[in-house]
C-alpha cells in the first residue's frame, strides 16, 4: 500500500509540471508580438515598461489609455489591439497603407496623413476618426 501511495503521489506532480507546462504555452500564445521595428522603438519611448527587448507587449500595455505614435516612419501597427485599455490613438505622419484590427476600447483614432487605401471594421465605441491626406475613396458606415 506505501507503494502504492509512492506512485499516485509521483503521478499527482507529473500532472502537476503538465498543467503548468500547458498555461505557460497559453501565455506565449496570448503574448503580441510588434512586427514594425519603427512601431516597437515608438512604443519603447512613449510606455519603455509596455514591451520588451523582443517587441512583445507587456502587461502594462494593456492600462494604456493614450498612445502617440506620430510620424515615426510606421509602415505597419500590427500588435496595437493588445493595448487593451487603449482610448486614443495618435498614428499620423506615417506610412501606413493599412490598419489592422483595433483595441475595442478606441474613442479617438488620429491616422491623417498616411497611404491608407480603406479602412477596417472600427470600434463600435469610436467617437473621433481623423482620417484627411490619406487615399480613402470611401468610408464605412459609422
């Protein structure tokens, strides 16, 4: 019966480094990643404790309210949607062609003068699109 106690306790703990293991890979998976080096070093000197050496976002990414990444020679803003708490987002003077999906929590999106050709489906809870001197042709239903 010891013996028996020996293999369920050795068990339990193999079960245990397995769940472990399991959220740990869930966490890499949850992690943003910034694919834009110019959009990484912006991030880096509006919020330095909001990425890291990587270019994935950190916690603190997702208090953010306020973003100014202008004129910094951004082509692309993929990772922008873990900035969760994001409320403003300020990307104009860039060369950005397109956008890609934005934090839900966005009242104000400053993205004039850029190349953009269309817009994405914007948050419901947008307020203020400040678009001008860029090529849209048209824009989505607001």
């Amino acid at each position: 019966m010891k013996e028996l106690h020996k293999y369920i306790a050795y068990g339990q703990g193999i079960i245990w480094m397995l769940c472990i293991w399991l959220f740990s890979l869930q966490d890499l998976k949850a992690q943003t990643t910034v694919p834009d080096p110019n959009f990484a070093a912006a991030i880096r000197a509006a919020c330095p404790t909001c990425i890291d050496a990587n270019n994935r976002l950190l916690a603190s990414a997702t208090t953010l309210t306020s973003l100014d990444v202008t004129n910094k020679n951004i082509t692309n803003l993929t990772g922008v949607v873990g900035f969760a708490s994001l409320r403003t987002l300020f990307c104009a003077y860039n060369q950005l062609t397109s956008l890609p999906t934005l934090p839900n929590s966005l009242l104000q999106l400053y993205c004039n003068n850029n190349q953009l050709t269309f817009l994405p489906t914007l948050p419901n809870s947008l307020q203020g699109l400040y678009c001008s001197s860029n090529q849209l042709t048209s824009l989505a239903t607001l």
